[in-house]
C-alpha cells in the first residue's frame, strides 16, 4: 500500500477520509468525485499532485488543508459548498489548474491574481459579488489580470496575518528551494531570475535529487536548456513560460513522462512534430506566443485534456484533429483570429471553451455569454445532417 500513487473512488457513497490516507508517501492523484464527503481531513506526509473532489458537500478549505498540499498541479473541488477560499491557495506555488465551478463562494482572494503557475482558474456558478461576469468570461488570463489589478498591498498581507492566516513571508520561498525541500517535493524552481542560461550545476543536483518538475517562468531563456533531457526518466511537467523561446528543440520528445507542458508568453510559431510521441501529456499551454495554427503534433497527443492557446494568430479550428482528442475537457482559444466555428466542435465533451475575442459572427455575443454549456448546446443545433 505504501507505494500507491493512484486512489480511484469515484462515484461511490463515501463520506468521509481517514486520516490515514496522509501515510501514503508515495500517492500522486486522488479520485473522490461524486461521493457524499462532507469535510477534508488535513493529508499530512503527502506529495499529492491532483485532487480531486468534484461533487461532494465540502463547506470548508482551510488554511491547515493547503499547508499541507505544496505539491498539488491540480485542485478540483467544484459542485460543492464552499463559503471561502482562504488566501493561503497561493501558498499552492506549483497549481496549474483551479476549479471551483458551482460553489457558494461570494469573492476570490485578489492575491490569486499572481499564482504565476496558474493555467486554468474556473470560477462559473458562484455568488461573486466583486468580479462581474463580464470579467469571468474573459478567461483565466484576463480573470487573474483583474485580480491583479485589484491587490491592495501591503494593507491586504498584514490584514491576513492579523487574523491568524499562514505567514507567507520569504522564508517559505527560501525553504521551498532548500536542498531538504527539492528531495521532498522533487521539484526545480529556477523561475524570476533573468536567466539566459541555468548553470550545469544546477542540472546535476536536479538529476540527483530526481526531480519531475522544472519552473523555468519568467527567465530571459532563448532556447530550452539540451539538459533537459538529463531527466528524461523522471520528468513530469516542465513550466517555462515568459522567455524568449522562438523554437522547440525536437529532443524534448524523449521525456515520455510529461504531464504537464507550459510554453505560454514566448514567440512560438510551430513546435516540431516529433513532439506527438508525448502520449502521455495531459495539459499543454500555448498561450501569448505567435501560432497560425495548433501544431500538427498536439492532435496526436492522445492523452490530452487541457489546452489552451488563447492570444495567438489562430485563423481556423481543425474539427478532425481535435476529434481525435477524445479525453480534451477544457479548450481555450480566445483572442485569436478565428474566422468560423466549425458546428461539429459542439459535439465534443468539453467541460470549459473559450471562443471570445475572435472575428467570427455565430455564434453571436450572447450565446457566447452564456457559457460552455450553452455555446456546445447551439452548436449542435447547427449540424445538418
């Protein structure tokens, strides 16, 4: 049991989780969606990477949870009854992905806004009284833009503290990239340092440490660094986002193991077909780069179930590439330069598409506004047979 890194125990009855569960050192993903969970306990001692708890009861997330979940890339927890969302979420420095759909949450911390890591942030179906919904709808990158532009600071850090919140100060950060810190979580951070190159050294401790993630964000790298390939056999996400990358080094298909792949705010135009050998990579970021078109490689990445590649030059939508994604759930093209929706695209399972900010006139604005459900409704309505 203790080398478990799987739960799956959707749609069951269950309403609560032992305690117990925090032994497993080694579990990764967790499963509880469509169950009667009323409350969390705190999962001490694991290296969680996704949970998920979908369709529960859950009123509380506390700050005591999120301490405890640093290595979290995925939280799911929408359709259930959560009151707040505690600042401390951004203490979750490596979260990709934030669904909180259907909830009873009446504001989202504005400090949310610089979760720099954050690909995808959910929030439909609340009773949001601070953010319209005009804003919602304009995708997490223009959500998380709000929220940034809302931070009153330092005023909102001591409020938080005052009230007794997790002293997020420098020596989180400073123990988060400790030597202790990157065999525990097993991850690389070398973001927000105006690097052009990482030193070999660095390459070293990572391969000895074995880390499956890289957080390159915000450097001044103009290629992704060859020793990447140095971690082939341990890699599962690579984040390196805010460079200058005009290509991608065909070597990277050699790390098998990716899951997450973020290459968003580059000047990307094409990724190298031998990419498509990534069958494993479940969320793949193309945002703010300069893509005419999805790349050839990202219809035959099977395992896919987010992407998002809002912000580029995308002039048409391959409706039988993306048929071949059979898992895809959230699809964000936004802000692109989209002529026509293909009506077939409302066929497919998605759970979250972003179509606005593009040329084409049907769907109409207002259809648009209403959300997912409502824009893949009319789209089928539009399929002659």
């Amino acid at each position: 049991m203790n080398a478990l890194r799987m739960i799956e125990a959707t749609h069951n009855e269950i309403q609560s989780i032992p305690e117990e569960i925090g032994l497993l050192h080694h579990l990764e993903q967790l499963y509880l969606r469509h169950n009667q969970i009323k409350e969390l306990p705190v999962l001490q001692g694991t290296a969680l990477k996704e949970l998920h708890l979908g369709n529960n009861n859950i009123k509380e997330l506390s700050p005591k949870h999120l301490e405890h979940l640093l290595s979290l890339l995925v939280l799911d927890i929408r359709d259930n009854k959560l009151t707040e969302l505690p600042v401390e979420i951004t203490l979750l420095t490596r979260l990709h992905r934030l669904d909180l759909t259907n909830n009873d949450l009446s504001s989202i911390p504005y400090e949310v806004g610089d979760m720099a890591s954050l690909d995808s942030l959910q929030i439909e179906g609340n009773s949001l009284k601070s953010i319209r919904r005009d804003i919602i709808m304009r995708g997490t990158v223009g959500l998380l833009k709000y929220l940034r532009s809302r931070i009153q600071e330092p005023e909102a850090v001591q409020e938080s503290q005052d009230k007794g919140g997790f002293p997020w100060t420098e020596s989180v950060a400073e123990k988060r990239n400790s030597k202790h810190m990157l065999n525990t979580t097993h991850c690389l951070d070398y973001s927000n340092n105006s690097a052009t190159e990482v030193p070999e050294e660095v390459w070293w401790s990572a391969k000895e440490s074995q880390v499956i993630a890289v957080n390159l964000n915000k450097n001044c790298l103009q290629a992704i660094p060859d020793h990447i390939t140095s971690l082939s056999e341990t890699l599962n996400e690579l984040h390196i986002a805010g460079n200058k990358l005009t290509t991608v080094i065909a070597e990277l298909s050699i790390c098998s193991r990716l899951i997450v792949l973020d290459l968003s705010n580059n000047q990307l135009t094409g990724l190298p077909q031998e990419l498509e050998t990534l069958v494993g990579l479940r969320d793949l970021t193309l945002s703010y780069n300069r893509f005419s078109a999805l790349p050839a490689c990202v219809y035959r990445m099977k395992s896919l179930e987010n992407l998002l590649a809002s912000d580029n030059s995308i002039s048409s939508i391959d409706i039988d590439g993306l048929s071949c994604l059979q898992r895809l759930a959230v699809l964000d093209l936004q802000n692109n330069d989209i002529a026509a929706v293909p009506p077939e695209l409302g066929n497919m399972s998605l759970r979250a598409l972003q179509l606005g900010g593009n040329r084409f006139r049907v769907p109409r604005p207002n259809i648009i506004a209403k959300g997912t459900p409502a824009v893949l409704e009319y789209l089928r309505s539009r399929i002659t047979t």
